[in-house]
C-alpha cells in the first residue's frame, strides 16, 4: 500500500530531528558522536507512570552491564514474568533511555518486570561484546530471579532492529544452553550480513532507515568477524529446532522486512510455533512511536497479547507440574 499519511509526516519530522547543525558541511559523513547527539535530540514520548523503576547493574565479561528494571507492581506483590529489552540502534548508537517508554508500557500491559540492558556499543566495543553483555544478562535472569523479583522459569527477551538482533541471538544461546524461554519478541530485526534483498535495494534511502547508514554500522560491529557468525546472522544458524516461540513483527518500507519474515519462515519449517505480523504503509521505528503511528498502537497490543500468552501458558506448565510433583 503506498506509505500511511502518518508516514509521511513522520518521515519530514525525522529529517527536520536529525538535520545536521548550521555550518555543517550537507555531503560530509557525520561522525558518530555526531550521529548518537543526533538520535537524543528526538522529542521523547510521553511515559507511563510505574510503582517502581530504578537502574542496576549485572556482572558481565567486560565489566558491570548496566540494566534498568521496571515493575509494574510493587515488589510485595510478588514476583513476576520477566522479559529482557534490547534496544536497538545498529549496534552503534541508542540506551536504554531511547526505549524506556516502550518498556513501561510493555511491564504495564504484560504484567511483567522489564529488564533493559545498556550493553556496550560498536566501534568502542565491537562483536561479541553485546551479545556476551545481553547474554549475561538473560542468565542472571534465568539464575537468580529473586535477585529482580520474577517467576523461576517465565522469562522471555524482546528487541527492536540491532536489539531484534541480539534478542534472537540470545534465544539460540539459551537453547544450547538449557535455558527454557517463554518467548522472543522480535521487532523488524536485522538477521543476517547479506544486505542484499529486495527490501534492501527498494528502501535504501529516503525511510527512515537508510541501508548505507545501517551497512557502515554493521561494519563497525562486526570489524572483520566472520559474517557467516550466527551470533552475528541469526538466519544463518544451520538448526532453529528448539528456541522458543516468537513473534516477529515487520513494517512494508524497511530495508529489513525481507530477511526478518525470512527468519520467521525459518522458526516455522524448523516447527517452532511463531507469528508473523507485516504492518503495510510504515516504516522502520513506527514500534517504539504510538504517539505518531496507528500502526505502532497495534503492534503493541499484538506485543502484550502474545507475552500475556506466552506468561499464562508457562505458568500453567509450572502449576500442572508442581501438581504432579505432590
């Protein structure tokens, strides 16, 4: 369908939020200092009030990771399901302050705690060091659940874009390690190194997400690893049997529509229940911008319907279980 009015305005917005300052030179590559001022000076959202959020941090292989917890409830109330956030940002730029009104209202409408991870960011910290930061994370998680209040067994990860990335990521290193998640929650992710589909070639420039801004990140992140990695492209890893059920969420005018749904088609023939949603006349963000998209305000409804699933559906496993064990 041709790109949603809403579209369109978003798109003159964001030009006008990341314009470059007077005196720039229009042709020069802006730096990335420049680039990451440039993403914070997009307006934030308005943002759901919760009993607690406070930010802590979790030992990782180079050093504390930083996290930020949400509860949506306070903590007396009991534990909770878990779901750990990546933000994305092309492995290069973002926080976890760019998702934080995501993240409330995914522990508000879930009812579980949120776990957002600050994990170290390309070129200063290239591949793996955000995949082994998201990983510690998810096995503390998984470890210790008292430590963050949440249910023993009922935790899921979720990412946007490079955060799609390494939240897929995650979901295979839990596999092979034992871990058993609830969910993955996989927002337009990247998947793979290619950058050669069709999606590629028709939205390179001029929506949002341009390819030759996502092609110098993901040099940046990789800086010479081998691009077959499956930590690097998950569409890549040679068996999907056995990680845990997903929803993959796309938008029509994105560079990565093409290789995400292909990731969804793999989860399906490897007989890994998933559902796959397109969003038509949107772009790439349209997820973490309801206040701006319709389309946004959809997709996450689907976001905490599928994790209110995922949730009632372990903790009636671990019930039934427990029954059985008397």
């Amino acid at each position: 369908m041709p790109l949603h009015p809403q579209t369109v305005s978003f798109l003159k917005m964001l030009a006008a939020w990341t314009a470059p300052p007077p005196g720039a030179g229009a042709s020069a590559e802006p730096t990335i200092a420049e680039m990451r001022e440039r993403t914070g000076a997009v307006p934030p959202a308005v943002r759901r009030e919760l009993p607690e959020v406070r930010d802590l941090a979790v030992r990782g292989p180079g050093g504390p990771v930083p996290v930020r917890l949400y509860r949506p409830v306070p903590a007396e109330r009991g534990p909770l399901p878990a779901l750990v956030y990546l933000h994305g940002g092309g492995w290069v730029l973002g926080s976890v302050d760019d998702v934080d009104g995501v993240c409330r209202d995914l522990a508000a409408g879930a009812g579980c705690a949120v776990l957002s991870v600050g994990y170290r960011l390309a070129p200063e910290h290239p591949f793996p060091a955000a995949v082994d930061d998201c990983w510690a994370v998810v096995a503390s998680a998984a470890r210790e659940p008292d430590r963050y209040g949440v249910l023993p067994g009922a935790l899921a990860v979720a990412g946007d874009s490079a955060g799609g990335n390494l939240a897929a990521v995650t979901a295979l290193l839990a596999r092979d390690a034992g871990v058993r998640l609830a969910h993955q929650l996989l927002v337009y992710p990247v998947t793979d190194t290619a950058m050669d589909t069709p999606s590629w070639r028709l939205y390179g420039s001029g929506y949002g997400l341009d390819a030759a801004d996502l092609a110098r990140f993901m040099g940046l992140y990789r800086a010479g690893a081998d691009p077959a990695d499956p930590r690097l492209a998950p569409l890549r890893a040679p068996d999907l049997a056995g990680v845990a059920p997903a929803t993959v969420i796309t938008a029509e005018y994105d560079i990565l529509r093409d290789e995400a749904e292909a990731y969804a088609r793999r989860l399906a023939d490897a007989g890994v229940p998933v559902e796959l949603r397109r969003f038509d006349g949107v772009v790439h963000a349209f997820f973490l911008m309801p206040e701006i998209f319709d389309a946004g305000v959809r997709a996450r409804e689907l976001a905490v319907r599928r994790l209110r699933a995922a949730f009632d559906a372990r903790e009636r496993e671990a019930s039934w279980h427990g029954q059985r064990a008397v």
